[in-house]
C-alpha cells in the first residue's frame, strides 16, 4: 500500500510545465470533425496545436493511443465530499441540522486525497462540479475542481459555483419537522428569498458604516438574486420541476434543472425557460421521484434542443460513484448519437457548468486535459490507458 501511494505522488508530482505531444489514430477534439491520425502538441500546460499528421518538434515527449479525446467533464458529482468507506466520518455532502442552509462552502469540506477523486481521475474524469448533494432544500454550495492535488488549493477551478437545492420527496423531513410537504418546501424558499430581498434593499439604503450586520446565508441567497450564482435544483417529478420554474420567474433566478428524471413531459416549458439540465445517470435506479424517468431522456432532450449534460449524481451506498464515460455510452445505446454522447460528458458539460474556456475540447490556448483509449471509448472492452491533466500524465494505469 505505501508503495503503491508513493508511485501515486510520484506521478502526480510530474511538471505540467513540459512539452507533450500525443498521437491517435482518431482525435475527437469536439469543436469539429474527427481528426483521423492526429496529433496534439501541449507546452506549458496548455494545448498548443491540433491537427492531421503534425510534425512533432525535438524534445517533445510522445505518447501514441488508438483513440483521444478531451478530458472527460462530470457535471454534477459529490465526489470529494462523499467518501468511499460510507462512514460518517468521510460523508460531509448533506448537513441535515436545517433545511437550508446556502452559507456551506464546498470548498471547506473537499478531500482532493479521497481515493474516489482518483478512481474518476483513472476513468479519464479530469474535471468535476462537485459540493453540497441532493437532500435538504439548500444543502449548499457547489465548487469545481480538477481531480489533482493533495488539497483543495490545488485542485479547485472555481471555489463557489451554485447553491444546490432540492425539491420533492427527497427534501421532506419526518415527523414535525419543516418542510412536510412541497407546497411548505417553496414557502420556505419564497420566505428565504424575500428575506434575502431585504437584506440588499438595506445594504443598498445603509449609509457606510452603518451596514447591517453580516449575514453569511442572505449573502449567498442575494447572489442568487443579482443573479452571480445559479441555483442547482434537483428535481424529478413535473411538479417539482415546475415549482422551479416558477420559483425563477419570480424572483428572477437562473437555474440549472438537476436529475429531472420527467423531463421528457414538459421538454416544451424546459426549453421556453432557456435553463440547461444536468440530467441523471442513465443507469440510475427507477425508484421513488424518479420511478417515471427513461434511458432515452437524453436523446429526447436532444432532440427538443434543450442544452443538457450527463452526470455520475449520487449513490448512498453502491456503486460509491458512477463514472460519467459509462453512463454516456448507454445513453449512446438508447439512440443518443455516438459524438452527441461524447459531447454530454466533455465540451456540453463545459458549457453548462461555464468553464468550457479552459476545458472540454481539444483546441489551442486550452488546459491540456486529455484522455487515450484503446478502442472505441464506448465499447465495454475498450480501456482507459492514459491521462492527461494540465500537461502532466496523472494516469498511465488500463482501465
């Protein structure tokens, strides 16, 4: 075992600072058409050119694959704050002392050691939207970061993302306790706003140094409401989803819609509201909110023009995390097509999530974040066979 994470540190410790050039027999660098016997140049960490049967300059390290793509982009995970072990001690992605609480900061309780950052890293998942998960009305906040580093400083991208919120059965409390129902869930979130509301209305009237005292919760919440963070709402059922989406009218809020196992039922209202989906796992267990949900969503989503991105979501017990490449290649065989497929876990994903200036393609001035495979990265004999991230192999294991 120590030898074993020495030779982990060892790798990770690799300079992103060199010049790397990769081969493939075909390159998908998602921002055009398939670049057959391709080459991508990277110095410095960033990509430097892309294209067919470029000329490899002296002093450039060379790695060769059947097949390359971008680093592979999970867009709603809680990996980081949710262990593999499924002990208390190493699940920190739901408080549950009150049902909303949006002053909790992913970044305070993500492990960049948690072996699960790097069973994803292995899987070709180079980037990760991950925080406080489903489960209480606000749970928290999101962050984004790279699946490197021994800690958070080092791996995150973007330390405050959104406020992840949920709705429908899995946000009720039991017995007394508030929410009991969905029409309590949306008082109290309509309270928490209008709250939040004045608040800014006082900040704004106060003279300096008379501001009201700080209040951490209606400080994010009033984010939320100049529109600086999106709320992640987790939803599944078409009332929950149109909860949401009157929610946001009124107080003008921006949204991401998160699992939404029923979207296929309002695709119309999903797309006159202009917000993305994250949708959930193709694999996920039909159970509950989500009994009513499809294998064929994806597609359908396509097909209704909705912007949307695939995710490994949350698993309470096993498996501890899906990986997003698998969950793609089944939304694939459920007639999602092949590079529509690849684009859900790479440069939509980037989009959705805001980052796809840095990641989820293969182009010039880009993070050198790169995935080689030996095969098709859709067929359950193909494997992972190297990483790239930042310029630096993170990864040289076949997965």
């Amino acid at each position: 075992m120590r030898k074993t994470m020495i030779a982990t540190l060892l790798l990770l410790s690799v300079t992103a600072f060199g010049q790397v050039a990769l081969k493939g027999k075909k390159v998908y660098t998602m921002a055009g058409e398939v670049i057959t016997d391709g080459v991508v140049l990277c110095r410095d960490g960033k990509i430097e050119k892309v294209g067919k049967g470029l000329k490899i300059p002296d002093g450039y390290k060379t790695y060769e694959a059947a097949v390359i793509t971008p680093g592979l982009v999970d867009a709603h995970t809680v990996v980081g704050l949710a262990g593999y072990l499924n002990q208390d001690h190493d699940q920190d992605q739901l408080e549950r002392s009150k049902p909303i609480q949006p002053d909790l900061r992913a970044i305070d309780a993500y492990n960049a050691r948690e072996a699960l950052v790097g069973w994803l890293r292995e899987h070709g998942v180079t980037t990760i939207h991950t925080g406080h998960g489903p489960g209480a009305l606000i749970s928290g906040q999101t962050m984004i970061a790279k699946t490197i580093g021994e800690t958070v400083d080092e791996a995150v991208v973007q330390p405050v993302t959104m406020l992840a919120v949920t709705l429908g059965q899995g946000a009720l409390a039991h017995g007394s306790k508030s929410p009991g129902t969905r029409a309590k869930q949306i008082a109290m979130l309509r309270n928490a706003f209008l709250g939040a509301q004045a608040y800014l209305q006082k900040l704004e009237k106060a003279e300096e140094g008379k501001e009201p005292p700080r209040d951490l919760k209606k400080e994010m919440l009033a984010k939320a409401l100049k529109g600086e963070v999106r709320l992640l709402v987790t939803a599944n059922r078409v009332q929950d989803m149109m909860n949401a989406l009157r929610l946001a009218e009124e107080f003008k809020l921006k949204l991401v819609l998160d699992s939404a196992a029923e979207a296929y039922l309002i695709a119309d209202k999903i797309k006159a509201s202009g917000f993305p989906v994250i949708l959930h796992p193709t694999m996920k267990r039909s159970f509950g909110d989500s009994e009513n949900l499809s294998m064929e969503t994806a597609v359908k989503l396509k097909q209704a023009g909705i912007p949307f991105a695939l995710q490994s979501g949350f698993e309470s017990y096993v498996p501890k995390t899906r990986v997003v490449l698998f969950e793609a290649a089944i939304a694939a065989r459920f007639g999602l097509a092949f590079e529509d497929a690849l684009a859900s876990i790479t440069i939509d994903a980037a989009r959705i999530l805001g980052i796809d200036d840095r990641v989820g393609s293969l182009q010039a001035g880009k993070d050198a974040d790169i995935v080689m495979f030996d095969g098709d990265p859709f067929e359950y004999t193909t494997h992972v066979t190297g990483v790239m991230i930042n310029g630096a192999l993170v990864s040289d294991k076949t997965r």
